[in-house]
C-alpha cells in the first residue's frame, strides 16, 4: 500500500499503469482495435482525412475509403482531383503507409470504382486492397460490377487480381444479383437472383467463398 506522504506520486504511477491499456484518441490515425474486415471509414475519420489529404494537395478529394492493417493500421483510399483518379494506403496525417497514392489508369467509358475495402486473403498480417467496380450503360449495353483484389508490395500497389462478378444485367435477356461479405482470409458471394442468360460471369445461386492462391483469386469448393 501508498504510503500518506507519497499518495500522490503512487497514484501518478497507478495512473500511468492504466494508461497503458487505456484507447489512444485525439490523433486521427490511432486504431485501437484491429478493424473488422472489409469495414468503411467512419464519418470522422473521413473528415480528418480529407483535411490532411487537402493540406498535402491542394483540391484534392477523398472519393472513398476502407479501415485496414498494412500492417500498421492505415486508410486505403480514392483520391480525385480534377485530371486523375489516385489509389493508395495512407496514415491518419495523408503521409502513406506503404504504398503512395498511384494513378489509376483511365477506365474505359462508363466503368468506375465504386467501393473499397481491406481484407487479409492470405494470413501473412498485411491486408489486400479489395475493389468494386461498375460498368453501366444505357441503352442495349447493359451494366455489370465485379470484385478486384490487389496485394501489397514493396514497391507499392500490385497489380490486378480478377475476382468474381456481382451482378450482370443483359437487357432482354435477364440478370444475376449477388452481395459480397468479408470473412477471415476469403471473400463471400451471396448470390440472390439469376434468371437465364447468355453465355456470362454470372454464379450459380447460393453461397461462394473466394480465396487468394498465388496470384489468384479462386473459389474454394
């Protein structure tokens, strides 16, 4: 037990002890918690990355971004300006994690990236960058959205790895439906709606769980 006449300085040495298993917060890049796979920003770290991506480059815009561990914990995120779209993992203050922000190359007519995310497809601690792009047109071209995952390298961003379709839409002929889920070292396509159609991308109804082999993106039987 403190003694009276050092109370103070025990509890100072009591406090320092809880500290140590206390939440950092105030700094905009400190992640407590490992994030759940796959999660989206909260609205205040969007905020704060926004004015740090903005101090860094002037006219810059957060367009999207994904919780993850690289393996520090870090951001992976869409920034646009008015020429270019750039892709990369950056800390809480806009100074990059491991890979700098890159420029995408330009996406043929009507195709985007629509959502980010960061799973751990192969257990080495160090999360895979996961896209959802979207081609859509009008008129007899149809639409369709399909995963990408792309690795982490010491050089920055690797490239491309095809993943599964998650919708395809063929006018006059039908669609398929699905919704994706991370899980620990796969992703999940639930597939909710198929009706018949060309030759496609399109899954059976059900249940697929992807995971990386290689450099490969397959379904796990």
């Amino acid at each position: 037990m403190c003694q009276y006449a050092r109370g103070l300085w025990c509890a100072v040495v009591l406090l320092g002890g809880i500290g140590q298993f206390l939440p950092v917060t105030g700094a905009a890049h400190a992640v407590a918690l490992p994030p759940r796979p796959g999660a989206s920003c909260s609205e205040d770290e969007r905020a704060a990355l926004q004015q740090a991506v903005q101090r860094r480059s002037a006219g810059s815009e957060l367009r999207l971004c994904a919780v993850g561990r690289f393996p520090e914990p870090g951001y992976v995120v869409l920034v646009a300006t008015e020429q270019r779209l750039r892709l990369g993992v950056l800390r809480g203050d806009g100074t990059p994690v491991r890979a700098p922000l890159s420029e995408l190359p330009r996406a043929p007519l009507a195709t985007s990236l629509v959502e980010l995310s960061a799973v751990d497809l192969d257990g080495d601690g160090i999360d895979e960058v996961i896209e959802v792009w979207r081609r859509s047109a009008h008129g007899k071209m149809g639409s369709d959205n399909w995963l990408l995952a792309r690795r982490l390298t010491a050089a920055g961003l690797g490239a491309n790895l095809p993943g599964p379709h998650l919708s395809v839409f063929v006018p006059g002929f039908g669609r398929c439906r699905a919704r994706w889920s991370a899980a620990p070292l796969a992703i999940v396509v639930q597939v909710e709606e198929a009706s018949t159609l060309p030759p496609s991308e399109c899954l059976p109804v059900g249940r697929h769980r992807f995971v990386l082999r290689g450099d490969k993106l397959v379904e796990q039987n």
